[in-house]
C-alpha cells in the first residue's frame, strides 16, 4: 500500500511540475507513460485527451513511426498502383473511345431505322386509309346485294306461286287429255269396228267378179275411196248400188268398161 502511494504521490508531484516542451504550468499537465516527463494538454492532445493517463506526441509519433512500413516501400508501391491506374485510365480510356464511335454507330443505325419506321408507318397509314375505303365498297355493295337477294327471293316466292297454280292448271289439263285420250281412243275402237263392218259388208271378191283384170286395180282404188270413214255409212246404198248393176249386166261383160 505504501509503494502504491508513493508511485501516485509522485506521479502527482510531477504532474504539478511545467511542461517539457513549452514550460507551461497547469493543472491539466500530466505524466507520459512512455517517457515519463511531465506534459501539458496541448502536446499529449492526440492520444486520450481527456484522460489523466496519457502520452506526449513525440511518443505517439515514435510509437506510430515504429510500427508503420518503409516509406520507399510505401512509395513504390503507390507509384505502382498509380502506373497500374495509368493503364487502367488508358485502357478505360480506349474502351471509351470504342464504345463512343459503336454509340455513335447505333445512334446512327436508329436514326436511319426510325425513319424507315416512320416511312412504313405512313405507307400503313396509306393501306389502312385504302382498305377502309375498300371496307365501306364492299359493305355497300354487299348491303345492295343483299336488297337484290331478297328481291330476288320475292320474285321466287311469286314464281314459285305463280308454277304452283300452273302445276294445278296442268293436273286439271293432264286429266282433261286423259279423258280426252279414253273418249278418242273410243272413238277409235269403235271406228276400227265400223270399218271391219263395212269391210265385211262390201267385200273385193264381190267387185273382182263384175269387172275385168285390167279396170280391178282402178276400181279398187276407187273402192278405198268410197269406204273411208267419213263415208262409212254409205256402204250399204254403195253394196246395194253395186248388185243391182250387178243383176242388170249380162254374164261375163265388164261392169265398167263394157268390154267381154
């Protein structure tokens, strides 16, 4: 304890003594603890000022020269890294130079790309001014064809009417030939009857025996005349004509020429 007290008494003892450096007296001078000479506050203010256990600044810059590197070294090694930042300024430099002529390239390359941009953009302009136009042709004409469409479509509704009336008008005439046709086919059946009763009433034999072979081909032509269905009913007074010349003539004379 006393050895204690002595080192604090005496390190009081020599705090109250001037500064070695200025020979200024204060109560704030204190004692270094590296040199062990009494210091005031303005030359032990860069280490712990406020604090009564410090060291001077001859001490402080001792200590830090001590433990710093080799100036030369130092400076060797900041001029290498100025030579390195040199080059790299260079380099950086170059690289600049190149990107500012392909910057200059691109800017040109954009300037001739917007305008062929803006040419395009005009002649789409142009073709969407032209297929507008071609839109409002086509809308217009399909609007009119649609109006023909639909006359049209009217005009074949009455057409269609109009046929559908004809289409009665030739059922009600098919059946008015159809009656027609069995009446005219009658009318045929019983002509074709008449004519085979005529036939059998005034046969050719009966002519061919009153008339010689050259006046038979003549006579029956003429026979064929008289006996056509529109003189059918006179074949009787015909037949009863015929015999009664018949009669009359002499055995072997021709009826026509009079020639034996």
């Amino acid at each position: 304890m006393s050895s204690r007290r002595s080192e604090s008494e005496d390190i009081q003892l020599k705090s109250k003594l001037p500064c070695i450096r200025c020979n200024k007296s204060a109560k704030t001078n204190v004692y270094c603890t590296q040199c062990h000479m009494t210091i005031c506050i303005s030359h032990s203010s860069q280490m712990s000022p406020g604090n009564q256990e410090r060291i001077c600044d001859e001490c402080l810059e001792d200590f830090l020269s001590s433990q710093l590197p080799d100036t030369q070294t130092i400076i060797n090694k900041i001029h290498n890294e100025i030579q390195e930042a040199a080059t790299t300024r260079e380099n950086n430099t170059k690289d600049l130079c190149k990107i500012s002529s392909q910057v200059l390239n691109t800017r040109d390359q954009c300037m001739s790309k917007q305008e062929l941009l803006h040419n395009e953009d005009i002649l789409l302009e142009e073709n969407l001014k032209r297929n507008k136009n071609i839109i409002k042709t086509t809308e217009e004409s399909i609007e009119k064809k649609g109006k023909e469409v639909e006359k049209i479509r009217e005009e074949i509704e009455f057409f269609k009417e109009k046929i559908s009336g004809l289409d009665q008008e030739i059922e009600k005439s098919s059946k008015e030939m159809k009656e027609l046709m069995h009446e005219r086919n009658n009318v045929l059946s019983e002509l074709n009857e008449l004519r085979e009763f005529v036939k059998m009433q005034v046969p050719v034999r009966l002519v061919k025996r009153i008339v010689c072979s050259m006046c038979y081909p003549k006579v029956l032509v003429e026979y064929h005349k008289i006996f056509k269905p529109e003189n059918a009913t006179n074949g009787t007074e015909i037949r009863s004509s015929s015999l009664s010349h018949e009669t009359s003539k002499t055995k072997g004379a021709c009826s026509s020429c009079q020639v034996f």
